[in-house]
C-alpha cells in the first residue's frame, strides 16, 4: 500500500497485456476476412514488360568426351605434380 494515499500500489501484468494484443489482432484478421467476403473483387495482377526484366543466362554448352580429355589433359600440363 502506498502509505500516502492509502491505495495499493497498481501491479504490472505481462499476461494481461500480451492477452489484449492477441484479441485486438484476431479481432482485426476476424474483420478483414468478413470484409473480404462480403465486398469480393477481382485480383488484379501486373505484368512486367520484357524491356525491364533481367537477361536470361544460357545454358553451358556440353563438351564432347574428346574436349573434356584434352581440357583435363591441359590442366594436368599447367600445374607440376609433387611427389
């Protein structure tokens, strides 16, 4: 009690905070979906012109099983081996 006013002194509860949020935004999802139902409207999509989008990568070409060879072969050559 504080001795001064004679009112017990207020207390803080987490849980009764936390519970006022949760029913406040269910309450406001609950709204939205009755809205949604009652005044349904087309979806409305865009479309970006090709100008705009990012170049498509190629694919890599596939080598034939000589080219492959004789790029490993290469390879090989370029670094000494130890031993």
């Amino acid at each position: 009690m504080d001795p001064k006013s004679g009112k017990p002194l207020p207390l803080f509860n987490p849980l009764a905070i936390w519970t006022e949020i949760a029913l406040k935004s269910g309450t406001a999802m609950l709204e939205a979906a009755q809205a949604a139902v009652t005044r349904p409207q087309a979806t409305k999509v865009a479309v970006l012109p090709d100008a705009g989008a990012p170049p498509r990568k190629s694919a890599p070409t596939k080598l034939s099983k000589s080219a492959r060879k004789a790029r490993k072969n290469a390879s090989s050559r370029a670094r000494p081996r130890g031993r």
